[in-house]
C-alpha cells in the first residue's frame, strides 16, 4: 500500500480516490469566476457582513431542519450547510455534523474541474452527489451544491450535505453492516446536475429516487436541501445589492485570512514534532471476531501540520470510510481544537494542513470497498482520537492547555437499526438516535460533560422518548446515565447512558447492531488518565416485562428483568424482538485527564454522592479511603496513595536498577506528567514529579518506565471480559516513573502491539 502522495496523480479522478490534487483548477474558458474584491473593507462593515454570512449558514441549516420534518434533521442533526469562495475555499461549514463538511471544498473544486465544460455551470444549477469516492461520508450523505453568479461571473458557492432517510442497498436506512463491497449497498452518484435554470431535472431526480425504499421521504429531503441553497444564495445576493459584490468579496477573503493568521499564531508557539494515537475496532462482520489497529499521527513542522493513518488495518468488510470520510473527521478535530475562536472558518487553516493517508485502509478504503457504515465505525474510530493527538500536540504551551479535549463518549456509535411495520402501518426502517447523548472527554483544567452530546455535532441535542415513542413502535422503559462509565483521572470524563425498551402497539420488528468498542475501550484518557467504559448491549428474551408492567413495577435497569439473557453479535443482522423482549443499548463516556491518584478528595467525595463514580471504584482506581458514612476520607487517601505509589515500584521494580541521576534544568512541560530536561549530554526525559530521567528524547519514553499490565475489566466496574466477542488478548498497559511511582501514561494496546511512541519532538 501506497500513500495518497505517492501514487501517481493521473489515477486521481475523483471517482476512483475522492482527492483533487492541490494543483491549479482547469476550469472552461467559458466559465468566469468573480476573484475581485475589496481588499481594504472597513471594520464596522467587516463585523456586519462576517456576522451576516455566519447566520446565513445558520438559517440555511435552520430551513433543511424545518422543511424535511426527519428525525435525522430534527434530531439526529444529520446535515451541515457551507458557504465557499468561487475557486472552493471554505468561508464557513456550520455547527451541525461537522465531518459532512469534510470534502466539501475538493467536491466543489471536482465540479470545477469536470462539470465546468459539460453540462456546464450557470446562473440556476444546482449538483448532487452522494459518491464517497467524490466527496461524501457515505451513500445516505447526499450533497447539494449550487453557484452563486452576478453579473455573470460565479461568485460564490452555497453547499449542503443532509443524510437521507433510504437511498438503497441490502438493509433498510442504507447501512448495509454486512455488504461485501460497494455493490450492495445504496445507489452511487457522483455530481450531477439535477436542477437547470431553477428546474428540478425529472429524469435525474426519477433516477435518485428509484434505489430507495421511501421515495417520498428522500424527495422530501432533497427538496429540503434545495430550498436550503436557494434561501442562502438569495440572502447573499441582497448582501451583494446592498454592499457591493467587491466590498462582500473582500469581506470573505479577509475571514479567511485572518482564521489563517490566528492559526499560523498558535503554529509559532508549538514545538515541531510529531504526536500519535492508536485504537481498535473489533468484529468487521457478523461471526468475526478480529481486531483491527487505527492509527491517527499528526506531524508539525514549522507553519505545517501533515495527517497521516499509517499503521492502520486494511480496509477489510464494511466497516471502512473513504478519503473523503477520514478527512472530514479529521477537519473536526482541527477545527475545535486550533480554530475554535474561528466561528467555524476552517480555510485559513486548510492552506497550511496536509492530508496524506495510506490508500486501501479502513481509514482510506478505495474502491470499491463497503463503507456505508463509515459515520459510526471507520469515521469515528478516525475522529476521536484524533482529540488525544492534537491535545498532546498543544501541551506544551500554556496559552492553548485550556482547548485540550480527550477523547468522548460514542467514540464507536452502538448502532441499533431497527426495521419492520410500524404502528401506524408503514414500513419503516430506522436507527436509535439516543447515543447522540454521547459525553464529553476531560479537559486539562476540568471534568468532562456527563451526557454532554457529540463533540463532533456541537449543536446536537437527545431526543426527547415521546419523539422516538410516536415516531416508532417501541416503548422506554428507561434512560439514564450510567456510573463508572466516564473515564477516571484527575479529571474526570463525562458519564455516558443507557436506553431500554420494548415493542410497542406491535407484535415485533426486526433489530440490526452495528457496533465496536464492546470489547476494548475507545475513549481513551490522557497522560494517564484512564478510558471510559465500553459500549454494551442488553437483550433479555421472552421476560417478565408485561406481568412486571400490569402491575405497575417498571424496573430502573435491564438487571431486574427476569427472562433468558441473549449475547448479541457486535454485526448481528435480523434479530427478532418480541413484545417480552428486553433491549437495552449503552454507550461510553468520555476519558480521563491525567493520574487518578491526583483527583481532589473533596471531588471525588462528590463524585459518589452524585453517583458517578461508585464506592467500588472510588477504591481501586482513585485510591480512596471511605469513612463509616461513606464519605472520602482526605488524610487516609493521602496515605494509601503513597502507599500505592511504594506497592506499585515494589510489584514492577523489583529487579531493575536505579534510575540515572542528572542534573539537567527543564526545558519544556511535554505533558503534565513528563518534561523535556537538558544538561551537558543532551536532552532527555524527566518525569513531572520527581525529574526522574526517563530517556533521551530521541527515545520513548515508556521503555524506561514502569509497565505493569492488567486486564481491561480492570479500567471500570462496567467492563466485561473482551473473550465475549474477540480473541485477541488485550492489556491495560500503566506506565509509571520509576522514582516515585506516578503514573506517567496508560495505553490499551493488543497484548502483540509494542508501546506506542505518541510524542516525538524535534528539539536543537
């Protein structure tokens, strides 16, 4: 396998990769783009058009959520609308499902290139596509794109992305979690233009529609997304009425370049070097019960950062995502982390990040491989720990510590898809919105956010149950967030939560799971703050729900029901729930920041009280010590701590020698648990606490730790044995300073896999 840099750009087509080369658009002569603009607009109109156009996207997502009526719009808040200049830099992607805008700005620039000429772009168009190899996450993210002209030149581009209800494939919804390839899942269009001179093209739209199970539903959507486009493209030719197309222009170049001013500050401040994250999905099919590494490195060197996925699986089932899909995820992450006070101008940073992925990876699959389940298997395993990388890279200046995120919960979907004949006597198919309640991971100055929502959709908000309860034939029993699921440290990460319920007004309907992170945790912590919770699955067969009901007994959790308790398969497709049948999903929170060991007493004492973290817990990873009342005793944690630090040197250094003495001052805070020293020899290692010397830089770190393993059942009360679905042996590895016993970092890792080299710098 190759590098997307290293193949040979003629293959590039589009179609075939999903990358335009950063070359120079070959646009028809007959197309002219509008590239004046004033490059001196004062400040007061500057505020007033930059805060206009921000709205402007606003309301255009605003309409798509109002005029689809979908759960997916309303709830799911499955879309995201753009506004771009006429050469395809991002002015603006919107607050919703951030990652759709992902390869919006290469999409453009694809109909530039190969649309321009024939059938052409004027003043009225619009183009759809949804081809993941072109430019969308997967088949149900359907993408409308439409010029904006004056005077006959193309202005600007207004965009939007919205994940429809069905456009095809083996399974209802379109997420085919068993398809072989790309040939079984739903219809692929690369950009077409589907409406001319503000017309809708039947034959085009007939076409779309034909692949799918509710036609009526995805019409209704596309006519959501086309009102969406021609209410911001109306908005921005009364700007261009009022204020002059040079003074718009002007303004919109100007975001641009101060979002990119405001990045290359921050880039001045971060060392060069290069950061890593590494994490597994498990089980790619139903019956499989393998394990699959992804890998997120992101490089720094001078005013550029280059993303890479090398030493991630190849792309293998259904579970995979293409460019297009890796590089939207990967945008998110960029995005919150180095351009947040950027109001979502991502394109002064875009001209200075470099995207290079290894082709034929889960994380780049080419064609024409399975990928409709990519948004919650391949896209997020790629996202979310791309939060850890960049928080590691941003450490070592003080100034950005307070935008450090970990990891968050639903860092793998549990995916429920469920299908049949509703209450109302449609047919349906659908999936379980609820783990869009997701968590939020630790900060490095605070707790997570308990149920906080999806970092990737800031905006995004839990349905409420009567929504769902009239929307589809089942009842909650309850939801609730579950202790000991946000992972420990000395900040906590946020709870995640649980959904249960039954059949209802039916006699059943069909259940499809499409989940990992069951088996080994994907929320992983900080400098040694630990992962959160796996994502599990409940399902009790032929229960006592309908006698407990009858008689007024709900039970507050799946435990309580009596019945005969069934393992569902993380691919499992067609499972039956009968109306006493009990199903329960739930989802993981977010990981920790830094050693447990450190969390405030008085902290944790609330912690239980609230019912975050349990007594159990309390004890064997935060090394407390609780009173007669159950309250955290402060000065006996104190003491155990320490004595926990001397049994953890005495269990794993026993046999070693006594770590070198230097006397070399600190030069950077690498991490909160580990420093960058220097003396006469050179640069080194040193661990936070003590300065212990840990190694010289050019080294990692880790193999002049502490290790000790233990299991991941070990890492939350809520964890079950791995051996339930995979057969892989997995560790959880803590790696701890040899002179004091502090814990400097934790990884979970296939017991195979060596330690994983996460922070090199490049230091004179």
């Amino acid at each position: 396998m190759k590098k997307l840099s290293e193949l040979d750009p003629s293959l590039f087509d589009g179609v075939r990769r999903g990358y335009v080369p950063p070359a120079r658009l070959r646009i028809a002569p007959g197309l002219k783009l509008h590239d004046d603009f004033d490059a001196d607009v004062d400040p007061i109109t500057y505020e007033v058009i930059r805060h206009n156009l921000w709205n402007i996207n606003l309301e255009h997502g605003r309409s798509i959520q109002r005029i689809s009526g979908s759960p997916v719009a309303i709830y799911a808040i499955d879309l995201n609308p753009s506004i771009l200049t006429e050469d395809a830099e991002f002015v603006y992607f919107g607050p919703y499902m951030q990652y759709m805008s992902g390869v919006t700005d290469t999409q453009v620039k694809w109909v530039l290139e190969n649309r321009s000429e024939n059938p052409g772009i004027r003043d009225g168009d619009m183009f759809l596509a949804n081809d993941p190899w072109v430019g969308a996450a997967h088949q149900m993210d359907v993408m409308l794109m439409c010029p904006v002209f004056h005077e006959g030149e193309l202005f600007c581009w207004v965009t939007n992305c919205l994940h429809q209800y069905d456009v095809g494939g083996i399974q209802p919804s379109s997420f085919c979690a068993n398809a072989r390839d790309a040939y079984d899942e739903g219809i692929l269009i690369p950009p077409v233009k589907i409406i001319e001179n503000n017309t809708i093209r039947a034959d085009i739209e007939a076409l779309y529609l034909r692949a799918s199970r509710r036609p009526d539903m995805v019409g209704l959507d596309f006519r959501a997304q086309m009102a969406g486009n021609q209410i911001a493209k109306a908005r921005i030719e009364r700007l261009i009425a009022r204020y002059g197309a040079r003074v718009v222009k002007g303004v919109m170049k100007k975001i641009i370049d101060t979002a990119e001013r405001a990045f290359l500050a921050k880039m001045a401040q971060i060392p060069d070097g290069t950061w890593q994250e590494r994490t597994y999905v498990e089980c790619a099919h139903d019956g499989d019960r393998g394990t699959y590494p992804v890998m997120i490195t992101v490089h720094k060197r001078g005013t550029e950062i280059h993303c890479e996925n090398e030493g991630t699986a190849p792309q293998f089932a259904a579970m995979n995502c293409t460019y297009s899909g890796w590089r939207g995820a990967i945008m998110v992450v960029l995005n919150q982390i180095l351009c947040w006070e950027q109001y979502f101008a991502i394109g002064g940073a875009l001209r200075h990040t470099h995207f290079d992925p290894t082709v034929g990876t889960m994380t780049c699959a080419d064609f024409p491989a399975a990928v409709s389940t990519a948004p919650i298997q391949a896209m997020e395993i790629a996202l979310y720990p791309a939060y850890n990388a960049f928080s590691k890279m941003i450490y070592s200046v003080p100034a950005l510590r307070g935008d450090i995120m970990c990891m968050s919960g639903t860092s793998q979907w549990p995916g429920t898809l469920f299908q049949g004949i509703d209450q109302h006597g449609e047919p349906f198919g659908y999936g379980l919105i609820d783990p869009i309640g997701g968590a939020i991971g630790a900060f490095a100055q605070g707790d997570g956010i308990s149920t906080g929502g999806q970092a990737r959709t800031p905006i995004s908000k839990l349905p409420n149950v009567e929504f769902t309860e009239h929307q589809f034939p089942i009842l909650y029993l309850y939801r609730k967030e579950l202790t000991d699921s946000g992972g420990p440290g000395r900040y906590r990460g946020g709870l995640g939560a649980e959904s249960c319920f039954i059949v209802h007004h039916v006699d059943g309907i069909k259940q499809d799971a499409i989940c990992s992170g069951a088996a080994i945790p994907t929320s992983l912590g900080i400098a040694g703050g630990y992962p959160a919770a796996t994502n599990d699955y409940g399902f009790v067969r032929r229960s006592d729900i309908q006698a407990r009901l009858a008689g007024g007994n709900i039970p507050g959790d799946i435990g309580e029901v009596a019945g005969e308790p069934y393992l569902i398969g993380l691919r499992e497709s067609g499972i039956a729930q009968n109306r006493d049948d009990v199903y329960a999903v739930a989802w993981c929170g977010g990981g920790g920041f830094g050693d447990p060991f450190q969390r405030d007493p008085a902290a944790l004492d609330e912690d239980i009280r609230n019912r975050s973290v349990s007594p159990e817990m309390a004890t064997a990873l935060y090394g407390a010590v609780l009173d007669t009342n159950g309250r955290v005793d402060a000065e006996a944690t104190a003491r155990r701590r320490k004595q926990l630090h001397a049994e953890r040197l005495a269990a794993a250094g026993a046999n070693r020698a006594a770590p070198e003495s230097r006397k070399g001052g600190r030069i950077l805070e690498a991490t909160p648990t580990v420093h960058v020293h220097r003396d006469a020899k050179g640069s080194y290692w040193a661990c936070a606490q003590c300065a212990t010397p840990l190694g010289a830089i050019d080294d990692n770190f880790k193999h002049h730790a502490l290790r000790i393993d233990s299991r991941v059942q070990d890492a939350s009360t809520r964890n079950k044995d791995p051996e339930r679905y995979i057969d892989a042996e997995v560790a959880l590895r803590q790696y701890a300073c040899p002179g004091c016993g502090t814990l400097l970092d934790l990884e979970v890792a296939i017991e195979a896999d060596p330690p994983l080299r996460d922070i090199r710098l490049d230091l004179a």
